[in-house]
C-alpha cells in the first residue's frame, strides 16, 4: 500500500515518498502473474488478454477488491466464494467464474487466504503499483476529487491539478498546487502523468482530451457529462452522475408502477 507522505519536487509535481512507479514495459494489470503463491497454477501472459476478460468480470474484481480489504481490516484470514459472493449480493459460482479468468487462487478445504487474494487482484488490475494522475478542472468537483482520500491507498496519485481559471494558478488544493491550463501538456511530461481525469465543463472537455491525448496520457476518466472521442489505444471511462441517478429513478419508478398495478 502507497504512503501517505507527499513531497513536491523541483518539477511542480506532487510525489509520494516511497511509491513504486509504473514503466513503459513494466508490465500491463491482466497481463502479469501474480504472486509467487500457486504459481504454477496462474495463466501465462500469453493466455491472459484484456479482450478476453469482459467489463463485468473486471468490474466485480474492484468490489471483490474492496469487500477482501474489508476483512483483512476485520482480521480475516480466510474467505469462502460463498462468504465472498453473499456480502456483495453475487453467488458463489459467479465469484469462482470470475477469479477463474485468471487462474486457481483457492485451497482446498480453506478457500482463499485473503491477503494474498488481494495481492493477486491488485496486480491483475495494476494498482499494485503507482499510477500517476493529472485532474484538469478544479471547480467544485475537482476540489471533492482532490480531497478523496481512497484515491492513494488504491495506487492512485494526483501529481498535478489544471484549471482555466488563472486566478487558481499557484494555489495548492488538498495538497497538490494548480497549473494553469496552457501549461497541461507540459505538466503533463514533467510529471510522467499516464491518467487523466477531466472535470471541465461540457465544452470544455474535447479539447482537454485532446491536449492530454497528444501529451501521452493512455487512459482517462470523463466527468464531463459529454460524449468524447478518443484514439483507440487511449482507454477512457465516462462519469455521468446526472445519469447514475436517472438508473436510480427507473428503479423505483418501475417498483412504484409495479405496486400501483397489484
């Protein structure tokens, strides 16, 4: 796990001390072996691909991920699929499903030492190790963005915050001092930035992207509540909370419809 002791160096990025960086070739999160625990039983490179993982599978790894931090902050050991799969609403045949994508991590008649299970899920989705992060927008939900603090314990670190707003140049927000927006791309190099997070603006957020694409970022979370084009060897998740919401209300709408019918 990352520290929390931050350091601003000479290049205006905001650093952890200690933080094991990611290196071009280093290696990709499905691609890897994980521990040397059961080696022998963890898929190679070769078999493991992201095209063969689907989007749900990698999705319910973050909760898996989550839930088996839980119990080791609970003090156990031990987890079953069944224990596993209950506490997150899911069977036990859906988490075996899922794990299975990357190999044999259970013992019998023990099931899964759970920190070695979450040792071999954060290498499989890379946050083993840092992933250094530029936000550009620094309004509101920037500033939440900036003062969440799951974001390092995660391997994630916001090295640099950008705002168009040239009266923000200079501050420092929850640690990490704001750049002005002309000055992104370089930022960007500086501070060896793979990721991205846009909190701009609706109109704003094409042309954003497009500075972090041609600055080398690979991979973007997309707060703007906008469609954005990307290259394809650029990765991107999209944020809508307005849209979350109206997931929310369709439920109960339908629950609610539902009731007025019986």
């Amino acid at each position: 796990m990352l520290g929390n002791d931050w350091a601003a160096n000479e290049s205006g990025c905001d650093l952890l001390q200690g933080a094991v960086e990611w290196q071009p070739g280093f290696r990709w999160g499905l691609c890897v072996g994980v521990s040397e625990m059961a080696n022998s039983n963890r898929k190679s490179d070769e078999e493991m691909t992201f095209a063969a993982v689907p989007k749900a599978v990698v999705s319910r790894l973050s909760l898996y991920l989550r839930e088996l931090q839980q119990l080791l902050s609970e003090g156990k050991e031990t987890v079953r699929s069944g224990e596993l799969g209950s506490r997150l609403g899911f069977t036990d045949a859906q988490v075996r499903k899922d794990l299975t994508y990357f190999g044999q991590f259970g013992y019998p008649g023990i099931g899964y030492r759970t920190d070695e299970l979450v040792q071999a899920i954060r290498q499989i989705l890379g946050t083993d190790i840092e992933w250094r992060v530029v936000i550009v927008g620094i309004g509101n939900l920037g500033r939440a963005l900036l003062g969440y603090k799951g974001f390092a314990s995660q391997g994630f670190q916001i090295v640099a915050a950008v705002d168009a707003d040239p009266k923000k140049a200079g501050l420092k927000v929850e640690g990490v001092e704001v750049h002005p927006i002309e000055q992104l791309g370089k930022i960007v190099k500086r501070c060896r930035a793979r990721l991205g997070m846009v909190a701009v603006p609706a109109a704003a957020a094409q042309n954003v992207v497009d500075q972090l694409v041609e600055a080398g970022v690979e991979g973007i979370v997309n707060f703007a509540p906008m469609t954005i084009n990307l290259p394809e060897h650029v990765s991107h998740v999209g944020v809508d909370l307005a849209s979350e919401l109206e997931q929310i209300t369709f439920a109960v709408a339908k629950r609610w419809h539902a009731q007025q019918q019986s």
